[in-house]
C-alpha cells in the first residue's frame, strides 16, 4: 500500500482539520505534563481541570495555530515522501514500508522542528508564567529569530529529528504488519475493510508513539527550555544530556512518560482516522471499481 501526495493532501484535507481541533487539547495536556515542574499537575486529567480553571477552555488551544498552518505541508512530505521511496524500492511489504516511512519521518522533521518549537514555547505559556511571552506562534518564530537567528528557530533538530526516523519507520512498518495480520485467508491486504483499516491505523500509531515517548518527552523539555518575557533566552539545559540528565533527577525513569496517557487518548483515533482515509482513498484513485470486505 503506498501512499503519495495526492493522498497524503485530501486525507489531511478529510481528517486534519478536525483530528486537530479534536485532538490539539490533549496535546496541550501532554506537554504541559513534559514540562512541569514541583509536580503541578497530577495527572492528565488533573491538568485538563487546572487549565480550563485558570484559563479558560481556550487554554487547552495555545498553539494551535502552528499545527493547523503546517499540517497540510507536512504530511503532503511525509504521504508523497513515503510512497516515491516505496515505488523506488519496488515493495510493498513490512520493512519496504518501514523503510520508507523512516526516510519520510527525516525530511519531514525539517518542517516539524520550528512548527513543533514554536506550538510547544506557546502552550506552556501559563504555566508559573504571569505575563505572557508570545502572543501566538507566529509571534514566537519571529522572537525567537530576532532574539537567537535562524539557528534558533531550529532548536531540538537533531532530537527531533531522532524521534521521527524511528517513529515513522514504526508508523508504516506497523501498519503493513497489522493489516496483513487482519487480512482474511484468501483475500489481498489491498482490499482491506475500512473497519479493519481503522484498527490498524490505531495500533500503528499508538505504537509508534510508545516506543518513542522518551525521546519527545526530551524533545519537548529541549525545546520549551529558553523561553522568556525578556527577550533574552534563558537555558536551563546545556545540550540533550543535561536535559536526559534532569528529567532523570527529577522523577526517575517514569518521569519520561509523563503525559503518554493523553498522547494515546489523541493519537489512536487520529491515526486510525488518517491512515484510513489516506489508504482508502489512494485504492479509489488507483482502481475506482475497487472492492473490500465489509468488514
């Protein structure tokens, strides 16, 4: 099953939108979650209660805005990206589209590291902060790049881009595996049910995103980390290792999965919305006249 640009933009242009505003709250939570300190929050949903109390439901939306403007661009990269290197490698199978998809998580992390930056320093905002920074993520970019230069806006490259090659690499990988698992004897994984579809898309995505939450949870404290009402970035980290070092003292090995709860509550219905839609529509583009199983 290759995915391509045409694909990839009508999925996004389906499913994005809505997976956003749907699913941008708990990212927000997860964040949050990552990035506190004296143990504000106990628990997701503590820290939903705490946000919508001391800021309103809009709290939970800081930052969207930076998610909303890229998600056409990247995952246009990511689909388009995905399915030339699937046709270049002439296969369609487990580690074809792992293989694949790691190719696509590395160019698309280009796109994702100052959209991912600029969403996170917004929705920390509140967070022991009394005046507000930024007031939106276009306003970030531009600080950030007054105050730090290009370089700046580009800050958590190498760990993002750490966290996307192996996740995306899980993301197709997985996918291809589960759904060849679901397929019926006797009949093609191309004409999967969209139900079974769904379920795969699911576990693909929630397992892409266990496997790799240590590394976004550096991620985000790397990338929250600088900050200021100033204008003048203050660190609290001197490189990946200090910050793993930190994060380390602060809680121990658990405090790496602070906030999976909410990323797993997100990222199971929106993947499995995406991947869906995404596949069902590339078969309909290629053979309109194509079938499935009910379910």
């Amino acid at each position: 099953m290759a995915f391509d640009f045409f694909a990839g933009c009508l999925g996004v242009f389906l499913t994005g939108f809505a997976g956003v505003v749907v699913g941008h709250p708990f990212d927000t939570v997860k964040v949050r979650l990552q990035t506190q300190t004296n143990n504000v929050y106990n628990g997701v949903f503590d820290c939903f209660k705490q946000i919508i109390k001391r800021e309103s439901v809009l709290g939970l939306y800081k930052g969207m805005a930076s998610p909303l403007a890229g998600l056409g661009l990247i995952n246009a990269i990511i689909f388009g990206v995905q399915g030339e290197t699937l046709r270049r490698l002439n296969g369609s199978g487990t580690m074809a589209q792992a293989i694949s998809g790691a190719i696509a998580g590395g160019v698309q992390s280009i796109v994702c590291c100052p959209m991912e930056l600029a969403k996170t320093r917004v929705q920390v905002q509140g967070q022991g902060q009394k005046l507000m920074a930024y007031t939106g993520s276009l306003d970030c970019l531009k600080k950030v790049f007054h105050s730090e230069g290009l370089r700046g806006c580009f800050r958590g490259m190498a760990i993002t881009t750490t966290r996307d090659i192996p996740a995306f690499a899980l993301y197709f990988g997985s996918f291809q595996y589960v759904c060849e698992l679901l397929t019926p004897k006797g009949e093609h994984v191309d004409n999967l049910s969209p139900i079974r579809l769904f379920f795969s898309g699911g576990i693909a995505g929630t397992l892409s995103w266990i496997l790799t939450y240590p590394v976004d949870m550096v991620k985000s404290c790397y990338q929250a980390d600088g900050r200021t009402n100033s204008g003048k970035p203050q660190y609290k980290y001197n490189g990946y290792a200090d910050c793993v070092k930190k994060i380390y003292i602060s809680g121990g090995v658990s405090a790496f999965g602070q906030g999976l709860l909410a990323t797993i509550l997100r990222g199971f219905p929106t993947n499995a919305a995406t991947l869906t839609v995404v596949t069902l529509t590339l078969r309909l583009a290629r053979n309109p006249e194509s079938h499935y199983e009910s379910m």
